[in-house]
C-alpha cells in the first residue's frame, strides 16, 4: 500500500513539474532581447568550446533551440542583415539593399541611415551634426508590430554602430543609441528624441571608453603583467592610447572586444533606467555586438586576438545573461541570437589546403572598364559609381548620346565576366524583366531594387574574397555566407521549431511568442 501511495505522489510531482514546465513554454515574454553579432565565425563554438563558460554563449547554444536560418540574397552585410531580421523582408523589399547605393536623381553616394533631417544629440558642439535615421527603410518592423500591438511597449536598440543601432530599432524604435567616434560617448538622434534621457546624459559624464583607451589590449589572461613581460612572451599587446593620439578618434576602440562590453554595460544601465520587462507591456532590447569591427580581415581564424575577442564577449553574453535574470527573472524574457555578415575563410587560410583563392579588385577591373567603354562609345565618364558587386552607369550620358541603356549594360556585362574570379554578372534589364525561381539569380534578384540598386551586378566566385581599397573600406565588405545559426532561448520558445527556415520567418515567429499579429508587410511563416 505505501509502494502505491508513493508512486502516486511520484507520478502527480512528475504531473505538476510538466504543467509548470508547458507553463513556462507558453508564458508571454516580458522582454524581447535581440542579439545580433556581426563578423563571427561560427565555428569558433566548437573550436573553442572548452574555453566558454556555462553561463554566457553556452548557456544559448545548449539550452536554446537552433534553426539554420537563411538569409535568402546574395551579400550579408551589417545593416542590410539587420533591417532583414527585424522586418521579415528582402532587400529588395525593405530597400536597405547595401550601406550605401548611388542615388541617380541626386547623382550621389546614399548611405542606409545618414538623414538631411535630422541631427545628432549627446554632444557638446557649436554646430549641430546631421544624423541618422530610419528614412530609406521601407516598411515596418518588430517594433512597430509590438507598438501596434500595445502602445505602452517600449523599443531600444543600442551598438557601437549608428547603422546597425537604427535599422535593427526600426522606425517605431523610443531610441536608437550609439558609439560617438568623435568623443567616445552615447549619442542619438533627434528623430527618436529632441535630448538625450537624463540618465544617459549622466552616463556620458564619465567617459567610460577612456578606461579602456587607457588599458590597452592584451590577452585576458595576461591582463596582471606588465606589457614588456607579454612582448616578451610572445603574447599580444596593442597600446590603443597611442593609436588614438595618432588617428585621433576613439574608432580604435571598435577594432578589440572591449566595443562589446561597451556596448554591454550600456544595455544593461538601459534596462535598469528604462525598466525594460518590469510591467506587462512587452519590451525590445536590440542589441549589436560586433567582432573587432573592421580590423577582423587582420586576424586569422585561428589567431590568439580572436580567441581572446571570443572570450571576452562570451563573458560579455554571461553578465546579459545574468542581469536579465536578476532584472526581468528566469522564464519572463526571451533572447534570440544570430549573425550577420559572418566570417569567411580569407584566401591565405584556404592557400593552405590547397584552395583556389584569391582577391577580386573591383578597383582595377572598373579602371579596365573604364577604357573599354571609352574605347567603344568614345571619352566620357561612363561609370557614374560602384560598390560590392554593383556598377551604376552614367544614365545621363548614355542619353545624350542615344544609346540604349539595355545595349550597354550587356556591354559592360560581357566585359565583367572575363574577370577571373567573377562568376555570374546579370544586368538590371533582366533583373527587371525576368523572375528566377532559384539558384544564383534569384539570390541576386532577392538583392535587387529596380530604384537603388546598380545597372549590372555581379557575383565572385564562394572562395574569392573582394579586395579592399583601404583598411577601414565599408563598400566592399560582405559575406557570401547566407545561411547562419540562430538560437532561440527564453519564454515561449517551445519544442517543435524548424531545423532550416528562412530569416524573413524570425519575425512572424518572434510575433506569435508575443501573441501579436505579424504586420501584413512580412511573408514568412512562423517556425513553430
């Protein structure tokens, strides 16, 4: 008899513990928290797992549901990356298409979130500077569908970045935060706010990023030695003061992992001053980390500064992580995590097994281009501008020497393809004219915008890599690695997610945890 009454009391504790644990899968996150990590290599997880902690990107990637999620165009790029997952569209359909694309009525370079309308606030200064905004952004977001949803949820998006801080916060957005490389403080837009919030005007008080300028860079474990004893160990040490008062601005910050605690703090003093999931009006946290920013093409793969970055912002993930336990509480909050413009192998890596790798150099093929065409239809500047795997026409000229715009680009597209390195080259005209159902081409046309996108685009070959013009080059950067792991961990998130979907999927997906309705723009479909 008592054998019995204790397997009864057995089976309704297991009873209860699965009703709680349905409860806790069902329960309606308090706080959305986005964490998009830009210039990762996601292999790096397992290459260096054993130096991670349980608590920081473990804690995602074990406990967390994976979904290889794919981004469905051609280039990732920070920013175009960030636009795509917080509306659930295309390039093509949410007209972020690249950082910058050649605007031919005003017959100049347009950048993704630079705004004539606005300007810049957290500084000190006699003239106001222009600043960004969501303006070219075509459609609405995560956010708007929450504001929609509930006027009283409130939506942050805070990165070292200005473009990745607007285009992940969206339009709906109560403030885009970012990293002034001017004065190495917060700033934002007027567009969000007329004045900084009192709390993040006392925060700029203490130039926190001083600390860092001041400490330099060397390997974490070697961060109680003397920088003379490191050299001699062969370890790293990088003075960043130093290249501070050479390059005199505070973007030598973004080239080590301490932009990533940076960023981090300045997340969790948001969620404290904002209360960020303290109420039952859903909130969103966009956070952006980005992996040594524009200096990662100095790095190998299996470098000691890319372990130590990797370290460093796995802690950097464990303390979010933890705040958020503290602050909202376990099972009130829901974080997914994914990747934008990942890391490729660089031709030196693939060199070494034996890979046919090389640099294309849009530079030097334009300057061949250039002469052909003049060679054709006599002198003039017949490229108006180009970028990563675009090349804009001079329109104007092509009409006035009454050409058809079709004729040359199939002209300059013939030219493209001869490029070794160059795989596939499509024109506007066919971009416009045709509909590819797959492959390739339709990768391209996933990218294309009849209004902001070039007369001919073309496509290097996976194991290229396209050549810089200078270090800090913003144009040329991207990745041809188009399907990246995402992790959902948190509230709602419940058994039963797609292994494969696409990125436009995450938000009907993050709309259906929250019990919202996705916003007519966005075609995908949940993956629960």
């Amino acid at each position: 008899m008592r054998i019995l009454v204790v397997r009864k009391l057995i089976l309704l504790g297991l009873a209860f513990l699965a009703v709680q644990n349905v409860f806790a899968e069902g329960n309606k996150p308090k706080l959305v928290v986005g964490i998009v990590v830009s210039h990762f290599y996601p292999e790096w997880l397992d290459m260096y797992g054993d130096k991670l902690s349980e608590n920081g990107l473990k804690r995602l990637v074990q406990q967390g549901l994976r979904v290889n999620a794919n981004y469905n165009y051609m280039y990732t790029q920070t920013g175009v990356d960030h636009a795509s997952i917080y509306t659930g569209m295309l390039p093509a359909e949410h007209g972020i298409v690249s950082r910058a694309w050649y605007d031919r009525l005003r017959r100049k370079r347009q950048f993704a979130t630079n705004s004539d309308r606005y300007t810049e606030i957290g500084e000190q200064q006699a003239d106001s500077i222009k600043s960004l905004a969501p303006d070219y952004l075509q459609t609405m977001s995560l956010g708007s569908a929450m504001k929609m949803n509930n006027p009283m949820s409130r939506v942050y998006s805070v990165a070292m970045n200005g473009d990745e801080a607007v285009l992940s916060g969206g339009s709906s957005a109560d403030m885009a935060i970012w990293f002034s490389e001017k004065t190495g403080k917060w700033v934002s837009s007027t567009y969000y706010q007329p004045v900084l919030p009192d709390w993040l005007r006392a925060y700029n008080t203490w130039v926190e990023s001083d600390h860092f300028v001041n400490k330099g860079w060397m390997m974490l474990s070697d961060e109680d030695k003397s920088a003379a004893r490191i050299r001699l160990r062969n370890h790293f040490y990088y003075d960043i003061a130093r290249a501070k008062r050479e390059y005199n601005t505070y973007r030598v910050l973004k080239a080590t992992p301490y932009g990533n605690t940076l960023v981090r703090v300045l997340a969790e003093k948001l969620i404290d001053a904002e209360r960020l999931g303290e109420d039952n009006d859903p909130d969103l946290l966009a956070v952006n980390f980005s992996c040594l920013d524009y200096m990662y093409r100095d790095f190998a793969i299996d470098s000691e500064e890319e372990k130590d970055m990797l370290i460093r912002l796995d802690m950097d993930v464990a303390e979010l992580l933890r705040k958020l336990d503290a602050k909202v509480g376990k099972g009130n909050y829901m974080v997914f995590m994914t990747f934008s413009e990942m890391r490729e192998l660089m031709p030196e890596d693939l060199r070494k097994i034996k890979v046919n790798s090389d640099y294309f150099s849009i530079f030097r093929a334009v300057a061949l281009l250039k002469s052909y065409l003049a060679l054709i239809y006599g002198p003039g500047d017949w490229i108006a501008d180009y970028d990563q795997g675009q090349i804009y026409l001079n329109r104007g000229l092509i009409e006035e020497r009454k050409l058809e715009v079709k004729e040359v680009q199939d002209k300059v597209a013939d030219f493209m393809i001869e490029f070794e390195g160059v795989a596939k080259v499509m024109t506007a005209y066919s971009l416009i004219h045709t509909s590819f159902p797959d492959g390739m081409n339709r990768l391209v046309q996933n990218s294309f915008s009849h209004k902001r996108s070039g007369d001919v685009l073309f496509c290097i070959h996976p194991t290229w890599v396209s050549e810089l013009k200078e270090m800090e080059d913003t144009y040329s950067r991207h990745s041809k690695r188009s399907i990246v792991p995402l992790y959902l961990y948190g509230a709602g998130v419940k058994p039963g997610i797609k292994e494969d979907a696409m990125m436009s999927d995450l938000l009907p997906t993050l709309c259906k945890i929250l019990g919202i309705r996705t916003p007519y723009t966005a075609h995908g479909k949940s993956m629960q």
